[in-house]
C-alpha cells in the first residue's frame, strides 16, 4: 500500500499529533509520518515525536515573533523536501508561512483551527465564541495561505456551545472534535495520493 509521506509542525503541546500518530500505528491512516517539525525547543509535540519514534528536529525560528527569517523559511523547506513530505500538517503551528514555504508545498499545507470558519480567526477562538454568545461553534480544517487561519475550507465539524459552558470546558470539547477531524481530513488526502497523487 502506498503511504502518503507527511510532515507535522507545532509549537506546542501536541495533541493533534499524538491524535494522527496514533491513527497510522493503529492501522487506520494510510499516512507515513516523515519528521515532526518545532519552533520551540522544549515543545511536547518533539517528545511525542520520539515516542513515536518519528524523526523531529527543532528550527530556530530567528528574530521575528509570528513569522520565520526567509532563510529560515527556505531550510524548512529543504529540510521536508528532504524527508520526502507530500502533505504538511499544520498543529499548533505558531507562525505564519510565506512563499518559500507556499510555494514549494502549493495546497499541500494544511492547518487547524478551533472555530467555524471564516468566523474567529486568530488566538483563543473558543474565547470568542462564548463572548459572541453563539450556541455552536466547532474546528475547521483549511488550506493556508498567506493570511493567518484564511485559506480554503476543506472541512469542519459543529460543537455546540452548552449553558455553563466555560473557556476550558469548551476548549476541551473542540479539541475533542479536532481529534477524530484532522485524521479524517488526512485519510481523504491519503485516499487521493493511493488513487493518483495528491
Ligand atoms: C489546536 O487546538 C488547533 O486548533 C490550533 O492549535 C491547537 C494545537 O493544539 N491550531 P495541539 O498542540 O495539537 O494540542
């Protein structure tokens, strides 16, 4: 069978990861986890990699806060390429990507996000959602693009918004969602790749 070769970059805890690596151990994604990419030195999602036994490495980000030096941006390519990643997995990757990255990988990176969108880009989108007052909000896998949380929805899952409902609470309850998307967005990707290439 053929596997699609993936790469997953994060800054932080990793539970996205952990959620997809135990889907290809389990048998139930036909995906080949390359290398497991940080930002952050002391990020769980690198320990989870080696637990995984999955290859991980951490990339000095430089001197910017939200985004990558353009050198660093072009060794992050070269160091996927090299790996022979087909589809990037954005998971809770805390920096955006610019042409070096969009253009090497063109609608092969894809990211997470913890609401419907087009509503409540940006950080603590459940946040938002309670003080909006909705009664469903959800997760939203999308292509990226130059714009945080902007590209091209693929697809999302609704989580309703329960009285009582607290920051955390429903934090909890969308990454729950997260966790059964992102493997199933991947299985479509891995389902084209085995068909005719992505
Ligand atoms: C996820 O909740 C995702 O929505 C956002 O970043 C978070 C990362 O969490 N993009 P984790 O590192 O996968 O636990």
């Amino acid at each position: 069978m053929k596997r699609l070769p993936i790469g997953i970059l994060g800054s932080g805890k990793g539970s996205n990861c952990r959620a997809i690596l135990e889907c290809i151990r389990s048998g139930n994604l036909a995906a080949e986890a390359r290398v497991v990419i940080s930002d952050a030195l002391d990020a769980p999602i690198l320990d989870i990699a080696r637990e995984f036994s999955v290859a991980n490495a951490y990339l000095a980000p430089g001197q910017f806060r939200t985004r990558l030096e353009p050198e660093v941006e072009n060794e992050l390519v070269n160091m996927l390429r090299q790996a022979g990643v087909e589809l990037v997995i954005l998971a809770g990757f805390m920096r955006v990507l610019h042409a070096p990255m969009l253009k090497a990988f063109r609608r092969r990176i894809v990211n997470i996000h913890p609401a419907l969108l087009p509503k409540f880009p940006g950080l603590e989108a459940w946040k938002q959602a309670l003080a909006a007052g909705d009664e469903v909000t959800g997760c939203t896998v999308h292509y990226v693009d130059e714009k945080i949380d902007h590209g091209e929805i693929i697809a999302q899952r609704e989580v309703p918004i329960l009285p009582g409902d607290t920051p955390e609470s429903l934090h909890a309850r969308i990454q729950i969602a997260e966790r059964e998307l992102y493997p199933a967005v991947i299985a479509e990707f891995c389902a084209k790749y085995q068909a005719a290439g992505l």
